[in-house]
C-alpha cells in the first residue's frame, strides 16, 4: 500500500497546543501567585539557568485547587527546595542509560528499542527520570533519522519501537509523519509504541491532524499516557482520549507512585476508574527511579505492596496496575505486586 504524506485535515501555521505551550507558566512564583497561595509560607525555588527549568501550562495549573499547598497536581511541578538535598542512592542516571543511547536509539530491552525523538516536553515534572539526560548528544533528530533507522535495520530482532523523549507529540504532526512512516519501511517493525503526557496535560494537542494521522499508518499503535492522579482527568482530557481511542488505538496508563500526591488506595482506585471511563487501561505503577533531586518523592517498597493489595479488593483485575521498578540489565521491568 503506498503512503501519502497528506492528512485530511488542514494544519493551522501556529496549532492551538503551541500557543498554549508559549503561554505556559515558567516560575515558581507565577504559578504560586496563579493559585493565590503565599510565596512565604510555601517551600520552592526558582529553577533559573538550570537544565530542567519549570513550565506548567496554564491549562493543567488551572485543573490545580486554589489555596491549597498540598494541592496534589502543585506538588508534582512545583520546585521543592527538597531537590537540592543530595544522598548516594539517588543520581543523575540511575537507569544507566546516557552511554546506551546512539542517534536517539536506545536498546534495553529485547525485541524493542526505544527513540529519544525529542528533549521537549508540555510540562516539566520535578520527579523525572531523565531530568539529568544529555539530550543534545542524544537525540533521534531530522538530520540522524537515517542514522537512526539504520541502527534499527540492522537489529532484525525489533519488533517494536517506543516513541519517547520528552514528548514525541511535542513533534509537529508533519515531523511525527515522517517519522512513523520512515518506520512503516523496516520490514522487522510490527509495533509503534507513544509514551506521551500531552493528552493528560494539553488535550489540544489531540486535533484532527494527528487523529488522521493515527488511522492512516500501517502499523497498529499503542499510546500509552502518563497520569498519576484523578483530577488531572476533566471533561477536555476525557475527550481527547476517548477520540483517541476512536483510531483504533490501545491506550495504556503508566503513573509513578508519588509520595503524598497519589500514595493512598483511594486515589489510585478513582485513577483507574476514570482511566477507564476515559477508555484507557492501566498498566504500570512505577516505583520511583532514584533521580536526584526526587528523593522526597520515595515511597517504601512494603507500603506500595500493601497498596496494591488494598486496591485489588475494590477493583477487577484489569484496573489493576502491575507495581514495577526499572532495574538496568534486566530484560523487562521487575514486577513487585
């Protein structure tokens, strides 16, 4: 079958999802200010000339409860000044990923490969695993994707790709095009995985040229979205997801488990019925890579097993997330409950 680069739908020069992104809130004392809480009684930084600077786009801050320090979606992107404690089991790649990565092409697992398609993201989450990665070095840019899909060629093995970042939807649709169908071209591809935040943190990215897109690829999708906590889910969200969802698409949920923000059995049972709703499953509850500057969110191994087994009481065994780690070397993410 031959592909067309042609979606049905016009793209405006400037889509809604880019305005909104140059819009979006880039201090700590501008978001703080937004919800109508004291700079004084609250514990932040501003993040100014570092490698991960803040943004939070006004969409997802305007989802965040006014008044309230503890605000759980606040303390996922606010700068604690708890990030500049420093302890040996956290570091900069704990993942051990920064000497794997060759043209964006990063390859742990067998069977599949990831691509760092870009260093872009709608919002910087202050527990990010790859806040310390070295993106200029290790990008899957325009200028290497024949690089790039060489190293994929040559790895006959592959049977899926991982599209992931940052953002990969922080690619303009016309990019993400060309990319997706670079790959329709390795006979070894079978699978196309999306790791995005965009559909949870700026739906307007889910337009009808990126729709059209999904439904015309060769290649069956899989989107997995990243939301950690129930009211980062609204009305706009549930839509763009359930459109999403209207490709053919499987949508798949991974969260990471947070302390103080989604920690509690409650909060994670509501999650997974408003994924559903939504119709996204839940697939991975991710302990906390040891990134640093995340230590304060850790949660104890023990008291997320009992998480588990408290949720499973209230939920069928489909809306239960797997609890996994990330361990380097291993074949797959080592499942604890």
């Amino acid at each position: 079958m031959q592909y067309t680069y042609h979606t049905k739908a016009a793209i405006p020069k400037t889509p809604p999802w880019k305005i909104a992104l140059g819009d979006a809130i880039r201090s700590a004392s501008e978001l703080l200010e937004f919800l109508d809480l004291d700079p004084k009684k609250i514990k932040y930084f501003e993040p100014k000339n570092s490698q991960f600077p803040m943004l939070v786009p006004r969409n997802f801050a305007a989802r965040m409860n006014k008044n309230d320090p503890h605000d759980p979606l606040l303390r996922q992107v606010l700068p604690d000044t708890e990030e500049k404690n420093t302890t040996p089991d956290f570091m900069p790649d704990p993942l051990q990923e920064f000497t794997l990565a060759q043209h964006g092409f990063l390859k742990k697992y067998p069977n599949r490969a990831l691509l760092i398609t870009t260093a872009a993201c709608p919002v910087h989450c202050r527990y990010c695993f790859r806040r310390h990665f070295p993106y200029k070095a290790n990008i899957a840019s325009p200028g290497q994707w024949d690089k790039t899909m060489q190293h994929i060629k040559k790895n006959e093995d592959i049977k899926e790709i991982i599209l992931s970042g940052g953002d990969p939807l922080s690619l303009s649709t016309q990019r993400l095009e060309k990319l997706l169908v670079s790959l329709t071209h390795i006979k070894s591809v079978e699978v196309v995985r999306v790791h995005t935040r965009f559909p949870i943190i700026l739906p307007e990215r889910i337009d009808q040229g990126l729709l059209d897109l999904i439904v015309k690829m060769n290649l069956p999708i899989v989107i997995v979205v990243h939301c950690n906590h129930p009211n980062e889910i609204n009305n706009e969200v549930m839509e763009g997801l359930q459109k999403l969802r209207s490709t053919g698409s499987m949508l798949l949920n991974q969260s990471v488990l947070l302390k103080g923000i989604n920690d509690e059995a409650a909060v994670l049972k509501k999650l997974s019925e408003r994924l559903f709703e939504c119709g996204v499953l839940p697939y991975y509850l991710h302990l906390l890579d040891p990134v640093a500057g995340t230590q304060h969110y850790k949660v104890d191994d023990s008291f997320a097993r009992e998480l588990i087994t408290t949720i499973k009481k209230g939920l069928p065994g489909y809306l239960v997330p797997k609890l996994v780690r990330e361990i380097p070397g291993e074949l797959s993410k080592i499942t604890i409950a």
